[in-house]
C-alpha cells in the first residue's frame, strides 16, 4: 500500500478537515465504497498527499481548482504524476467546476473507471 510519513499523515489530516467544496462533495459520493471500492481521502504517499486514492485500482484522483493552471503548478503536477507512475499508479485529474456542475455524474465516471481499472489487476 502506498503510505507517507509521519509529516504526511499530519498535513492530510489538516487537508481532511479543509477539504474544499468539490473535494467534500465528491468525498460524500465515494467513501460508502460503491461496486466494493475502497477509497481513501488525502492520503499521503511519500512526498506527495492524494486528494483520493483507490489501492485496488491503483488510480490517485486529483480535483483541480483554478490554482492548479498558474505559476510553476502545472510543471509540479507534472513531476507528480510522474512520481505516482513510477510507481505504477494511474492519476486522473478532475477540474473542480466539473465536480460542481454534476457531482454525481463525475463520481459515476471516476467509479466506473476505478472498476474498470480493478478488473484489469
């Protein structure tokens, strides 16, 4: 299982409890564990903390605001998502106004896809 350190498990609970609106809304979605998937929020994985993680799907889901699209964040996501592949872990990233728009639809998709990526293991 990926895990972080002790640093990590701190900052995540911090983030746990400052979750922003789409995070929190699609956490209401996935954490009764549909079709038997298990997510897990903010969890941290070496350097890094995940906004989801599914272990049995080996995919991060990362919701992304508008802070995701300035500065040097679109090169640390890069280097992120390089480091969870390394690592043979899949990351999707979901724009928050999508979440908005239609929570469920979006948690329908990321479901669907996470067993998708299950069976395949």
């Amino acid at each position: 299982m990926l895990q972080g350190g002790e640093g990590g498990k701190k900052r995540a609970r911090q983030l746990r409890q400052e979750a922003s609106l789409p995070e929190a809304l699609l956490w209401q979605r996935l954490k009764a564990g549909p079709v038997g998937l298990k997510f897990r929020r903010q969890h941290p994985s070496g350097p890094y903390i995940a906004d989801f993680y599914c272990h049995k799907a080996k995919l991060i889901v990362e919701v992304d605001g508008i802070a995701h699209d300035v500065g040097d964040n679109p090169q640390q996501d890069l280097k992120r998502d390089a480091w969870f592949a390394e690592r043979k872990l899949e990351v999707i990233r979901i724009p928050a106004k999508e979440v908005l728009q239609d929570v469920d639809r979006t948690a329908q998709s990321i479901v669907e896809y996470a067993a998708g990526k299950a069976k395949e293991k």
